[in-house]
C-alpha cells in the first residue's frame, strides 16, 4: 500500500480553511498519481492505491465539510465517493484471484483445474468490472473534473 503523500505549509498559523485546502488538493493529487496505472490495469496494485487514496481524500472531506460552501462542495464529495466505490468493485476481484493463485499451489492437482477455472470467471468479471472504471475516467477528464477540483480547493 502506499504511503501518504506529506502535506506541505500546514502551520498553527495558517487558518482552519488554508489547513484543510492544502490537505484535500494533496489528497486528490495523491489519488490522482495512480490513474494512469489503473486504467493500465496490469498492476493491481495502482488499483488498490488509488482507492486507499480516494478514501483518504473521503475522510479529509469528511473532517473539512464545514471550510466550504455546501452546494459545490457535496457535488465535489459525491464523485470521489463513486470514485471510491467505482475502484472497489475491481479491487475486490483483484483480492479474489489473487487470493486464489496462491492458494492453488497447495492443492491437488484436480482441485487446481477447479481453482483455475474459477479464477477464468473472476478474470472476466474483473474485466467486466473494469469497464464501469474505464468509463467513469474518461467522463472525469471530459468533464476537466481534476481541473474544477483543484481550482475549487486550491490555496
């Protein structure tokens, strides 16, 4: 899992607002930094980072709500939350066979053509999975949401 970003030029005398700005862009930038794999989907893990990272953001948010104006903020929330829940659903495929190729090692060798034959399913469904992924990205960059955010939140 990766480790959170270090948020720069939080200080006891910055105000509440600036504090939680600086914290929530670097979030999202954070999230953001694991896209490209994700959407590669060769590696599992930019999936599973990018989703930690998306939940990060969800707490910051979560702990920041009452710094901004409730209308656009909520909208900002609600899609990093689907963000969240979009990352998910692959994630937990990605655990699924994961979990399975290591476990098929220790079995017979019918028990493994079993295993490998559902780890078949769960790749399609994976793939299946991935699509929703696939689409929300691209209506996230049509949309310039990265853009809107960070203009919203910046300091």
């Amino acid at each position: 899992m990766a480790e959170a970003w270090r948020v720069e030029g939080i200080m006891p005398r910055k105000s509440l607002e600036e504090c939680a700005r600086r914290i929530i862009t670097t979030r999202f930038q954070e999230m953001m930094s694991f896209k490209e794999g994700a959407i590669d989907g060769l590696d599992i893990e930019f999936v599973h980072d990018m989703r930690v990272s998306s939940r990060r953001l969800r707490a910051a948010m979560d702990n920041f709500a009452e710094c901004f104006s409730k209308k656009k903020f909520r909208k900002y929330l609600k899609k990093i939350k689907n963000i969240t829940s979009t990352m998910g659903a692959v994630r937990d495929l990605d655990v699924l066979i994961s979990k399975f190729r290591k476990d098929a090692k220790s079995l017979t060798e019918d028990e493994q053509i079993g295993v490998k034959n559902l780890m078949i399913q769960l790749q399609q469904k994976r793939e299946e999975a991935r699509k929703p992924m696939l689409l929300m990205f691209s209506s996230l960059e049509k949309e310039r949401f990265d853009k809107k955010f960070l203009k919203f939140f910046e300091v």
